[in-house]
C-alpha cells in the first residue's frame, strides 16, 4: 500500500470535499512529479471502499501501463477497456479513449465516477468531449 505524501493527502481532502460540497466534476491540476497516478488511484480506491464503480481513462498505452502499475500498489483489481488488453469486467475498468470511443456506443456500462488522466486533453471535438458528453 502506498503512503501518500502530505500534499497528495490534501489534494485527495480537496477533491472528497468538492464532491461533498455537490460537485458533479471536478478537475484537479498539479505539476509533473507530483504524483497524480497516486492520487487518483487513491480515490479510486475510496470510491471501490464504497461500492462505486471507477473508470480510469488515459490516451496513451505507455499511461495505461502507469495506471496499472500504481492500481496493483493499493491492490485494486481492474480490468481494461483497451485494444490487444485483456482482462474481466471489474468495478475499477482502466480504459484507452481510442478504444473506449468505439465501444462505448453499444455500452452499458455506466462508472459512478470517471477519472481522466492528462484531462487537458479534453475538448468537445476530440474522442474525450464526444465520449464524455
């Protein structure tokens, strides 16, 4: 299990607090070596302690590899939403926008909570806005 560092545990506050304050969306920003994988597989792992579903969303495969790695730290089980990945349905999906693009249109699947990685990424012309809408 990983031990966050001061910083991180008052970011994780920070975000808890937003949500409790009825935020529907929350964006958090912190510079490189901050450790955000760490933060947000922290929530993650908040959310999963509650019974909600997560779905972790980056575009770049070597990010999906990170994700991965960090998840296994706070052992949280996962599965992917990715090309040439395997791996069950389980309450944490670790997902590839690309690939989540072309499958969310014939989906169920609803996460109570999205996380994304790299979120300044986003713009409503992109995979992420039209996925996301």
């Amino acid at each position: 299990m990983i031990i966050l560092r001061p910083k991180q545990k008052a970011g994780a506050t920070a975000i808890r607090q937003a949500f409790g304050a009825g935020a529907k969306s929350v964006l958090y920003t912190a510079p490189c070596g901050f450790g955000k994988t760490v933060l947000f597989s922290h929530v993650a792992h908040g959310a999963l302690s509650k019974g909600n579903t997560t779905l972790i969303i980056a575009h770049r495969s070597e990010l999906l590899d990170q994700i991965a790695e960090t998840l296994d730290q706070f052992d949280i089980q996962y599965g992917y939403i990715a090309a040439g990945r395997s791996g069950r349905a389980r309450s944490v999906m670790i997902a590839s926008i690309q690939t989540l693009a072309r499958r969310m249109v014939n989906s169920n699947y609803h996460p109570k909570m999205v996380i994304v990685d790299e979120a300044h990424h986003c713009t409503k012309h992109n995979s992420f806005g039209k996925t996301l809408a």
